[in-house]
C-alpha cells in the first residue's frame, strides 16, 4: 500500500511535465494538419484557401522530388546507422576490457557528441576542402589518389561524404548505451566459453551478442528517427546538392517552405516524413519485442 501511494505521487510529480511536453508535440502536429490541407503559398492572393489533400496528392504522384528525396533519406539513415553502429560496437568492445587509459579513451570518443552541429559542419568543411583539405592533403600524401577528390561537389562522392560526418556525429551516443549493455553480460559465461574453447567472434556471437541485441535494437531505432530528420548536418554541408544528390526529406520541406513559400505543401511533406517515421518505429518496436521474447524464453 505504501509503495503504491509512493507510485501514485510520484505521476502526479511528473503530470504537469508530460502535459507540457504533450501539448508541445500536440499542438504543432495539428497546426501542421491544417496548414498541409490549405494552399498556404506565399506568393499568391488568397494563401489560405482549402485544397484538401491535394498537397498529399502532388507529393505522391505528381512530383518525383519527393520519392527521390525519399529514397535518399532512407539511404543516409540506413548507412549512416549502421556505420554509427559498428563503429560504437567496435569501440564499446574494446574500451570494455581492461586496457591501459579506457577511461581516458572512453572519454575521448565522446567529443563528437558535444561539438554543436554547426560547428561540426564547418569542421569537416575544412577537412574536406578540395585544395587545402587534411584529407587530400593525406590520401595524396600516400599515394591513394593523384589530384583532390570534390568530395562536396561532385555528386557521387556528396552522400558518402555527408554520411561519414553524420556516422562521427551520431556514434558516441551509441557507444555510451552498447559500452553500459556490456557491463551487463555476465563474466563467468565468457570464462566458461574460453574453457569451452571458443574463439572471439563465437564468444561474442553465442555470449555477448544476445545480452545486448534488444539494447542494440533500441539504440538503432532511436538513431533512425534522430537521422531521419536530421536536418543541420547535410544542409550546412551541401544545401541538398549537388544537382540534388543529397536532397533528403527535410532539406526539400525547408526547400519548399523558405524558398518555394510554399507552406501548405512543405506541412504535407513533413507529415509524409511523419508517417514514413511511424512505420519505421513500429517495425521496429514489433521486432524489438520478438527479439525479447526470444531472449525471454532462452533465459527461462
């Protein structure tokens, strides 16, 4: 009975913030509902006449913009993810053992996570430049290539480019939740398996992996929605070009809105991203939540 009184007043500590935040997400969605059903075009007389869903209706069938946009969004979030994934992973493993200056390397990898957005871009902006960049300047000095690469200009090599920088961005949040999963794998299990004989990659596969699958699948959901709408990184870095190569959904929103005044169609792309976002999420959650009965039954 006490600790249910002690549950029942701690949510009514934490109600006024959740209705805050609820409202904050409430009520810009719904404002965003409205304007996407009207014309809300800056350049014409009447902005605010109603169109119902003809803005959904341009987006889906009548502009390719949007599923070329579209696709390249789920490029760079999906290699950006995973690249982010794998490089956390593969520090989080090594900086876990007892190595000499873990903490110090540990506090190290988390540099990228606090330098502001702004400041990142124009970081690798200079790194990447085409006569004075380091990373020119390095690949030439070893021989890999014999003149600088346009690594912002030239369309093929944009999308690498901007995803490597989202990937330094994005992977120590990851390595700080896999580095916490792993303090939770049970020592002894790893020192039955070298009795057993196992190599590193069965101890990791068989021992390690499946204590922290379901933390790996939440990590990777919440950086999928984190870059899917990132927005700062590739549109201070290329500004969606170039000729379109990294226009991804909300730099053609920001696009349409800013220099198209187009308002009412901007909302109904963003609300697109919305529902592009929600499946994903469910996909995610639904796997998620057979990755832990799976877990679930193991233990038992």
């Amino acid at each position: 009975m006490f600790l249910q009184k002690r549950a029942r007043f701690a949510y009514y500590l934490i109600l006024p913030s959740l209705l805050i935040i609820t409202l904050l997400d409430l009520v810009p969605i719904i404002e965003s509902v409205v304007v996407s059903l009207q014309s809300q075009n800056m350049g014409r007389a009447n902005p605010d006449a109603f169109v119902g869903l003809a803005h959904y209706a341009r987006a889906l069938f009548d502009e390719p913009t949007f599923w070329s946009s579209l696709w390249k969004t789920l490029i760079w979030t999906a290699f950006s993810v995973i690249g982010a994934y794998l490089v956390a992973l593969g520090l989080a493993l090594l900086l876990h053992m007892d190595i000499w200056g873990r903490g110090f390397f540990r506090a190290l990898f988390l540099v990228p996570w606090v330098i502001p957005d702004v400041a990142t871009a124009l970081l690798w902006k200079w790194l990447y430049g085409d006569e004075f960049g380091v990373i020119n300047f390095l690949l030439t000095k070893i021989g890999v290539i014999n003149r600088p690469v346009l690594w912002l200009s030239d369309p093929l090599m944009a999308m690498p480019a901007v995803v490597l920088v989202q990937v330094w961005k994005l992977y120590p949040v990851m390595f700080v939740v896999l580095l916490a999963a792993l303090q939770n794998v049970p020592k002894e299990l790893s020192e039955s398996a070298v009795i057993d004989g196992a190599n590193i990659w069965q101890r990791f596969r068989f021992v390690t992996f499946p204590f922290i699958k379901a933390t790996s699948i939440i990590v990777t959901l919440l950086a999928s929605i984190w870059t899917f709408q990132a927005f700062d990184i590739v549109y201070l870095l290329t500004g969606g070009g170039p000729a379109g190569a990294t226009k991804i959904l909300p730099t053609l929103v920001y696009d349409k809105a800013f220099w198209g005044l187009e308002i009412g169609y901007a909302s109904a792309i963003a609300l697109l991203m919305l529902i592009a976002l929600l499946i994903i999420s469910v996909a995610y959650l639904l796997l998620y939540r057979a990755q832990s009965d799976v877990i679930e039954e193991a233990r038992a």
